[in-house]
C-alpha cells in the first residue's frame, strides 16, 4: 500500500518505450518474461524495501508487444520523506532491470533487431 498517512514522500517512475536506442529509430518491441519473473520481482520488492526506510515500496512490468510511447514499467515507493522515496525508487528500477528474468526484443526502423537483457 501506497497510502501511509505519515507518507511525506512518494514518488512514481514510469518507463515508457521510446523511438530511438543506441543511435537507431526503434519501431516497436516485444518483453517476454521467464515464468519465475513474477515470483523474482516480489523479492526484488522485498529487498529493496529491506535496504530502505520505506512503508510501501510497487513495481510492475510489461509483457507482450509494445508500440513506442507505451508504458512498460512503473516503480513507485513511499517513505516519510521525498529523499527515501526516490532513493528507494531509483534502487528498485535499476535492481528490477538488473535482476527479474524480463527480456527485451527490439525492432529497429532499418529491419534489424536485437536482444537485451538475455541470458
């Protein structure tokens, strides 16, 4: 939850698809996720609110096609102060990008693609 009446703090961050990565226009992409991704963001969640002074800490990723200008991922934490609400915000991207099995397939304007984020 979100909603803590002594939540001085929260912030939300929303990772949308954008038309360009590495220098070329993006046309589009697909995320596909393990089947253990849903299981191992809980725990990502669950850590990052560990290492920080948080009463809430949300995270949500995308699957399936996205067209550019989609949401993919939206974070969120809420603390009793702004700091530790977007100190825990920015850990929970960067630790969900680094850790849930979720892959990205680009497609890009010139017919060529690629895979981030595979193993």
């Amino acid at each position: 939850m979100l909603d803590d009446p002594t939540d001085g703090g929260v912030t939300v961050f929303i990772g949308r698809v954008r038309d360009h990565d590495g220098g070329k226009g993006v046309s589009g992409l697909d995320y596909s996720a393990h089947p253990t991704a849903l299981e191992r963001l809980r725990e990502v969640c669950d850590l990052v609110a560990a290492r920080h002074e948080v009463h809430g800490i949300a995270a949500v990723h995308r699957v399936g096609h996205l067209d550019i200008g989609d949401v993919a991922v939206v974070v969120a934490a809420a603390a009793a102060h702004r700091g530790q609400a977007f100190d825990a915000s920015r850990d929970l991207i960067d630790t969900l990008k680094d850790e849930v099995p979720i892959w990205k397939h680009q497609v890009f304007g010139d017919g060529t693609d690629e895979w981030v984020g595979a193993p």
